[in-house]
C-alpha cells in the first residue's frame, strides 16, 4: 500500500507543482480535476451503487465551485463548496 501511495505521489506532485508554476488556466484544470476524483470517489464510498444520485449532485457542486472561484466568484464558490 505504501508503494502505490509513493507511486502515486511521485506522479502527481510534479503534475501539481508545474500547474502552480504556469498558473491560471492550468491550476484550475487541475484542481477540477482532483475535485472530480475526489467526489467520485466519495460517491463510491457513501452509497450502495457505484455512482449514484449523491455523488453526482457532489460532483456538480465541485465543478460549479471551482469554475465559479476561477471566474473570480468567490462567494458563490464559498457557497456551493
């Protein structure tokens, strides 16, 4: 287990680090991204079914938020996130 989670982060931590870097639109494409697998996984988690109705409604809720704070929105963000 150890070794996937070093695997992993030895992908993922230069992919982060190089959307800081070249910032805006890429950041948000990555974050979109993490957001996506999170709630996708959180779906999983939390019901029955592999993706049902919750981790879709968490998934809208992440995309909205995060294109609202790359639109400079940041209430609506805070509010939906």
């Amino acid at each position: 287990m150890l070794r996937t989670r070093l695997q992993s982060a030895a992908i993922l931590v230069p992919l982060a680090l190089a959307a800081v870097w070249f910032g805006p639109p890429w950041i948000t494409i990555v974050v979109g991204l993490a957001g996506l697998a999170m709630s996708w996984k959180w779906g999983r988690l939390s019901a029955a079914r592999p993706f049902g109705p919750r981790g879709m409604l968490v998934t809208v809720a992440v995309l909205v938020a995060v294109g609202a704070a790359a639109g400079g929105r940041f209430p609506l963000a805070l509010v939906v996130g």
